[in-house]
C-alpha cells in the first residue's frame, strides 16, 4: 500500500480547526483527531459534537483516535457520526472484539491502538478483527513530543504478524513522526503517518505533508517487507 499522511489537528489552533483542516486538504490523505479525555490519558482534547461539527465542513475523512477510558460506551457513535476510521486503545477496552466489529457495522474502518510499553504478540489473533494497528511512538496524551526510537523493533514485529497473516491491515505510527524520523518508520513496516506539529508547525502544512510523503514513499521502496 502507498504510504498514507495523516495530519493531526491536535497540533493545529483549535479556533481555527476548519480552517487548517482545509490547509491540508489537496495534500493529506487522512484528518487524525486526538480524542483525549483525561483519564486514559492526562490531557482533555475535544469531542464527539466537535467531530461531527468538523464532518460537516471537512473535504478529507476523519481519523478518530480515541484515548478515552470507556471506548467501548462511545466508539461506536464516533462511527455512526461518520468517521472514516475509529480507533480504540487494547489498553482501555474492555470487550475489544465488540466494539471493534460495531465499529465496522456502522461503516467506519476500526482501529487497534496500542502504547510504546505494551507488546503487539498477544493481539495477534485480533488482526482478523481491525483494519488498522496503531502503534505509539510517543507516551500517549500531548503533541510535540520526541519519537521514541525503542518502538521500532515493534512495528517491525506489527509488519511479521501482518504478513504472515496475509491480512490487509494498516500499520499505523503516531508520536514523534518529522522529516527526521518518517523514514525509519517507513523502513520498520509502517504505512500510515500520523504527524502533528511537523505539520502544522510548519509554514505550509500542505508542503509539509508532500514532503513527508515523498519520505515515506522513498523509504518505503527500499524496504524488503
């Protein structure tokens, strides 16, 4: 699969998340919204009515990563408002294989999210059940944050169980993604890129997405996965 950019809006001003929604528009393929609720994690984003508020105007769909505590009460709903993908973290859910197939039954592709200190072996059997695994290169909670190299070894583990599962499931990365660590993701197996402020930090987002991409798509025709 090409290589797929996913900007994240936690990183963009929230008084203007229309507006640098539509920045990225003609450039990114993904819009990734940090749905954080302090409790699964020590921060407080935005949620449902500001997902639905941002579907209403948003050209790209939406990417909803939820750190929340009960995703097995609210995932689906995110679902049905109509995003695109719905991610739900192993840690926090308490009966995954439900929630994840609710997901997929009101249309959105659902996610499996998973923390740098948490193994990905003991979600193998789950595979059949996500369309994307999302792994942290970060602590889960703020943007900005510094990539944590100590992951790579497990997306490149995340890429073996794929493969040999033979299953069309997205290996997300998200935490730390820049020009400077894009590469070495693309190389360990991952193919969705999720990328804050080294996007939105930059002085055009959408010239930043392209150059990520070209990264990644580079990395990712070197790499023997």
């Amino acid at each position: 699969m090409a290589p797929q950019i996913a900007p994240s809006i936690l990183s963009a001003d929230f008084a203007r998340l229309a507006e640098d929604v539509a920045r990225i528009a003609d450039s990114a393929d993904w819009v990734h919204v940090d749905v954080m609720d302090n409790h699964f994690v020590p921060n407080l984003t935005l949620g449902l009515p500001i997902v639905q508020a941002l579907l209403r105007d948003s050209a790209l769909p939406l990417d909803c990563h939820l750190m929340i505590e009960d995703p097995d009460r609210w995932a689906p709903q995110y679902a049905e408002a109509g995003a695109g993908s719905v991610t739900i973290h192993a840690e926090a859910a308490k009966a995954p294989i439900r929630t994840l197939r609710a997901i997929r039954a009101a249309g959105a592709r659902a996610g499996l999210g998973v923390n740098p200190a948490t193994p990905v072996d003991g979600f193998e059997d789950l595979l059949g059940e996500i369309d994307m695994l999302l792994l942290m290169t970060v602590e889960p909670g703020f943007g900005g944050q510094k990539f944590l190299d100590v992951v790579l070894p497990k997306v490149r583990r995340a890429r073996e169980l794929i493969k040999g599962r033979d299953l069309p499931v997205w290996l997300q990365v998200d935490g730390g993604v820049s020009a400077e660590t894009i590469e070495r993701c693309a190389e360990a197996g991952a193919d969705v890129f999720v990328a804050g402020s080294a996007v939105y930090g930059a002085d055009d987002p959408a010239e930043a997405v392209r150059r990520l991409r070209a990264q990644a798509e580079e990395a990712t025709a070197k790499a023997d996965w």
